[in-house]
C-alpha cells in the first residue's frame, strides 16, 4: 500500500506539470481525492489491515492527502496569475518616455491670442481683463444697447437665475448677471477703471446661446481692442489695424473697411481682408472683424468728455483668425482635446 501511494503521489506531480487550465485540474482532483479516486480507493483499503497497523497506516495515508492538496493549491495559483497576466498583457515600464518624442505645444488659440497680445504689446497696448460673469448693464446698456437691442434677446444670452447673486462683481443697478457675450464689456470696466489716455487689449472668452455647427460655439474668445485719447481719427484705427493685420497674415494682405453698424461705435465698420496666402481662402475678400470709433454716448456714459476725448474700438474672434490662419474649417476641433489636431501646432 506504501508502494501505491508514492505511486499516486508521482502519478499526480507529472500530471500536474501539464496541466492547462482549471478544468483540466479538477479533472485530476476528482481522479485522485475524489469518490471514485485513486487515493480515496486505498483509504478505503484501511479496512482490510491488521487492526494495530492501521493507526500508523491512516497517518501515513494523511499525509499523502495534505502533500496532494498543497500540489492542487500549488498548481491553482499559478494558473490564476498566468490567466491574470494574460488579461494585463504584456508589461508596462511607466517610467519609460513616451514613444515617439512628443512634447506638448500651446494650444493654438493660446498662440494666436499670445500674437495679438504681443502684436500691440509693441505699439504700446498694455492687457485687460474682467470677469467672464457679467451683468446686463456692463455688457450691453453701458454699451449703448438697449433692452430691445437683438443681442439682447434671450435667445443669444446665457442668463444667470434672476435671484443668482455674484458678491464680487459689481452691477449698476438690480439688473440680471449672464455669462459676456462679448469682451466689448471690457472697454467699460477699463474706462470707469481708468482715466484717458487709454490704450488696451482685451481677450477673453465670451459666451452666447448658440447651436454649436461648424462655425459657431457657443463659448468662444475675442480680443477686444480700445483707444482713447485726444484728437483720434478713423486714420488711426485704420492704421493700427494694417498693423495688426499684416503682422498676422502677411505682409501682402490687403484690407478695407466696409460701413457696419455696432451700438458702441459711431461710425461702425466691418473689416475685411484680401490675399493670394491664404489657402482656400485666397484672392477673394474675407469679413474678419468689427470696429469703429468710440460712441460719445459711450463716452459720457462712463464719465469720460467726448469733447475732450475719441476713440476707437475693435474686436475680432481669435477663433476666426486661428481658422484663417491655418485652413481649420471646423470651429470644434479647438475644443476636443484631439491630440491629431493639437500637435500639428
Ligand atoms: N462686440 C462685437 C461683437 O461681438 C465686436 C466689435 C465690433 C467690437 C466693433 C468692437 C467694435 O469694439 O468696435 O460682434
């Protein structure tokens, strides 16, 4: 019977050595402890020895059973981890650099913001900036927009809840707090701010309820332009924008300014831009943004003598440059977050 048991013992190890998976070992576990097994026929046998044998004979027999479980237990584990590491795949070092060496790049309306910046930082422009939350009389009344103004409609607007209260944002009068559709409100806080001459640029990014397409967002970002001063004429608005334009777009682009109408601006106009650099884009005029010289109802509004003071104001869309810039013709890859696109910048 000792025979027979080193038997099942050697019989069960080199069948463990091959076995695959878990169904191949109980297999091997019912064949060997189960009812019908090997070791559970000679147990059996006990019967059949000398009474004064068989305490010694149950020992022995024992341990064989504890030394088989711990080869199943044995052979279990390490089943278990192989099928873990199969579902982990093959081994990460997270302290290797990425493949490839990519570096992170600014996102490019930060770059073009930046240029703009940098671009009137040259000519004497210092950066303003106020609260994306703004309150009716800030962005639009101040502005020489009134209530039946359509900018003014709800449909464009995000609207704070009438009862929203913003402790550090200062309001005229009880009038509802929304999100800027415009940085034009800008020009307010830096002329009740400041006194004249001023010279500022203002981006930031703006808000308006609108169904996002290809061309429009309902969050995008200006760059607001502002300049008062005694004795400012069209020439100088004129001038200053070539500079921006050409600094932007090239040397050889060609502008004009074509009549509009904003509430803040008297007179108001659209510029536009003309070149054979830009892409898709070339030899035929495209509208890139507004400006105008300062309202002088805007100017008394804010304290400021239009007999003593002009000025000029501008706004463009940074989106709109950056998509003219570099042939971009859908306004949501900025907001993405796809690397495909971020890292052509
Ligand atoms: N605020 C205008 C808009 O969002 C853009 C604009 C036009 C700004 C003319 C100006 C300006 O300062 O003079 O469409």
């Amino acid at each position: 019977m000792q025979d027979q048991l080193q038997a099942i013992l050697g019989k069960t190890e080199a069948a463990l050595a091959s076995i695959e998976g878990r169904p191949q070992l109980d297999q091997l576990k019912a064949a060997v402890v189960g009812g019908n097994g090997s070791l559970t026929a000679v147990m059996k046998g006990i019967g059949s020895l000398p009474k004064e044998d068989r305490p010694a004979f149950g020992q022995v027999v024992n341990k064989v059973k504890s030394q088989l479980e711990e080869m199943f237990k044995e052979c279990g584990a390490k089943l278990d981890a192989r099928e873990d590491a199969q579902a982990l795949g093959s081994p990460v070092d997270v302290s290797l650099p990425p493949p490839g060496d990519y570096v992170g790049s600014l996102h490019p309306l930060t770059q073009v913001k930046r240029q703009i910046v940098s671009i009137f930082g040259r000519i004497g422009f210092t950066v303003a900036e106020a609260s994306e939350v703004e309150s009716e009389w800030y962005c639009f009344d101040a502005l020489n927009t009134p209530e039946d103004h359509p900018a003014r409609d709800e449909q464009d607007t995000l609207f704070f809840p009438a009862d929203t209260r913003f402790g550090n944002i200062e309001r005229r009068e009880e009038e509802a707090y929304m999100l800027r559709t415009h940085t034009s409100s800008v020009q307010i806080r830096t002329m009740i701010g400041e006194k004249p001459p001023i010279r500022v640029i203002a981006p930031g990014r703006c808000f308006r309820r609108d169904t996002v397409d290809a061309t429009h967002s309902a969050n995008f970002h200006q760059t607001e332009g502002l300049y008062v001063d005694r004795k400012v004429t069209i020439k100088d608005l004129r001038a200053v924008l070539d500079h921006l334009l050409r600094e932007l777009f090239g040397k050889e682009v060609k502008t004009r300014l074509r009549p509009s109408f904003f509430p803040f601006t008297e007179p108001s106009f659209e510029v536009d831009i003309f070149s054979s650099n830009l892409g898709r884009l070339s030899n035929k005029w495209i509208e890139i943004m507004g400006c105008g010289m300062v309202d002088p109802e805007v100017l008394s509004e804010v304290g400021i003598d239009p007999q003593e003071w002009t000025g000029y104001a501008f706004g463009l869309g940074i989106e709109r440059v950056a998509m003219i810039l570099h042939g971009i013709d859908d306004i949501r890859h900025f907001y993405q977050n796809d690397l495909r696109f971020l890292s052509q910048f």
